[in-house]
C-alpha cells in the first residue's frame, strides 16, 4: 500500500468539477473525502513532500502545489462532502479547520492577502510581492472561502492555535 498522494488527487477532483454533478462518476464524494482523512490523520502520518505545517497553511504563489488554499478551493466545489445532512461531523470539522487556517495564515486585518512565500519568476506579478497585498491573491482566496459559507460559523469557532500539530512538530501549531 503506499501513501495517498494529495496533489494528484486534488488535481483530479478539481478536473470532474467542471462536469454537473449528475454526470460526476458516483464514487467522487468518497475520493473527495482523501484530503480531509489525510489532514486528520497528519499528527502520526505524513504522505512523502506533503504536510500540513506553517508551508501548508501559508500556502506558496501562485497556487500550484498542495497547501490550505488548494484544499479549500478545491474541496469547496463538492459541498455534499462537507456540509449537509449526509456530510460525516468529521469532514465537516476537517474542513472548517483547513478554512480556519487558510483565514489565520493568508489573511492580514484588512482581509487582504500578503503572499508569504512566492514561486521564483513572478516578482512583477502582484501575488510575487511579499510585503504588499495582492488584489489577486486575495481574490482567488475569497473565492475559495466564498463555497464555504454553509459552514462559516464552524469555521469561525476553530482556535487555530490549539490544533494539533503535523507529524514531526512540536505538538501544537505554530502561531499563525
């Protein structure tokens, strides 16, 4: 058995979401559920290249790799995973816990997003500044967030700070 591979699986899904939902194949919601398994399980497993520490949450632009953006973006385009009468408790706070984090990592008081870390080659682009907001980033990001408004209450209700941490962390998360 070897690891599940997070990217690929988010690029797949992200694929079958521009289909209708009735012309998805019908076993999409239990592969969409991968993601979600994976960050519960990231304090005593981590699949090779991707864990869910300060990397993660903060993200990397443009968002191209693994990170709390490309779950949210992605896992928001299938609310019956996450939100509804037959959305599992546990997906539902994994997913509130991923937007959390997103929210507490990107996002400076303004609401506007700061890229942190960027890909070398898009200095000239907005989301390539690191000390000044990105119209884009922000954008792309409120986007994400925007799919998730059936469980906006949840997500406020995460403390970020007392989640646990990803495997090979000291044992909480790291202040955002």
């Amino acid at each position: 058995k070897s690891d599940p591979c997070p990217q690929v699986t988010l690029e797949g899904l992200r694929a079958f979401s521009y289909l209708a939902p009735d012309h998805r194949p019908p076993a999409l919601a239990h592969v969409a559920r991968t993601p979600l398994e994976v960050w519960r399980q990231r304090a005593v497993a981590k699949p090779y290249m991707f864990g869910h520490g300060r990397q993660f949450k903060r993200g990397k632009w443009p968002p191209t790799w693994y990170s709390a953006l490309a779950v949210v973006d992605t896992l928001g385009r299938y609310p019956e995973v996450w939100s509804g009468a037959d959305a599992p408790p546990e997906d539902r706070r994994a997913m509130a816990e991923v937007a959390a984090c997103l929210l507490a990592y990107t996002m400076d008081d303004d609401g506007a997003v700061v890229p942190a870390s960027t890909f070398r080659g898009f200095e000239r682009h907005s989301f390539g500044q690191k000390q000044v907001a990105s119209d884009f980033a922000t954008a792309r990001t409120l986007v994400a967030l925007a799919r998730l408004e059936p469980i906006a209450a949840d997500v406020r209700a995460v403390d970020v700070r007392g989640l646990a941490s990803s495997k090979g962390g000291t044992g909480t998360a790291l202040a955002p």
